[in-house]
C-alpha cells in the first residue's frame, strides 16, 4: 500500500469536536450529534465528511499510550464561516504536504491500515510526521460498515 502525496491548501470546516483517547473512544457519540444535524450547516464545498484528530504537541506516537488524548472532530468543508449553527464550531486546516492512503474494508478494521501506516511504512519512507491535523475523508466510496467501504487516510508529513 504506497500513498499519494498532496499538498493541501487550506480550508475552513464546520463541525463537532469531542476529547477522547483511543481507551475512551467516543467516535460513536460524536458522529451520532453530528450526522443528525449536519444539514444545518451553509456553504458546504461537496458533500464530503472529514474525520479528523488534533493530537497536542506531547502526543507521541513513538512512545504509544492508548490512554492518550486528542480531539476528534467531525466536519464539512465550508466556503465561509457565515453563518456557524449552534453547537457547532469552526476549525481552518492549514495547508501542507500529506502522504495519502486508502483504506478498504469496514471502518472498524482500520487499525490494520494505522498500524501499517506507522508501523511500516513511516520509519522507512524519508519522512516524518508533520505536526498539523490528520483526517479521514468519506467520500461517495464510503460505507461505514461494509467491506466494499474505501476512505482515504490523509496523513501529514515532511520530509525527513
């Protein structure tokens, strides 16, 4: 599994965030306030999902601890941020070089394509891990569940 590379410019989003760790995983809950209520939102670009984590400047992947926090967000991409539904809030993805994956299969099997990922292909590729966003787009190839289900995994990196 070899990745495309795209620099991406940036982009305003709309959405839900939530806290969670990999032990305390609450993408279940996120999703579900969010997809009820995601056609409140203006201006949306495509009709594209973006799952994306925010890890903080102490969250190692080297050192790996599933207890670890981050914030999962789940948004669309907007052309302005007028108007921003309540409960929801704004995130601008800055622009920058990502190594791009697809995942195939049901989205509970993405461990494996996470674990290649870091596992494999990082440590040996030239490059490192940028400290921006990393996202999940669910595009029209998504089916959640089903094992036909392709999303492409948007890892940011630079080189080494």
């Amino acid at each position: 599994m070899q990745p495309r590379f795209e620099t991406l410019s940036p982009k305003k989003l709309v959405g839900k965030r939530l806290t969670m760790s990999l032990v305390n995983n609450k993408t279940g809950q996120l999703w579900g306030s969010f997809m009820p209520v995601r056609g409140t939102i203006a201006n949306p670009v495509t009709t594209d999902l973006f799952s994306m984590q925010v890890y903080g400047p102490d969250y190692s992947f080297h050192d790996f601890n599933p207890h670890a926090e981050f914030e999962k967000w789940a948004v669309v991409e907007v052309t302005d941020f007028n108007p921003v539904p309540d409960g929801m809030e704004t995130f601008t993805l800055t622009g920058g070089l990502y190594a791009v994956f697809i995942h195939k299969g049901p989205a509970s099997e993405g461990e494996r394509t996470f674990r290649y990922i870091f596992g494999e292909w990082l440590p040996s590729s030239g490059y490192q891990l940028d400290n921006r966003p990393h996202f999940e787009l669910l595009g029209e190839k998504y089916k959640n569940a089903h094992p036909d289900s392709e999303e492409e995994v948007w890892i940011p990196v630079r080189p080494a």
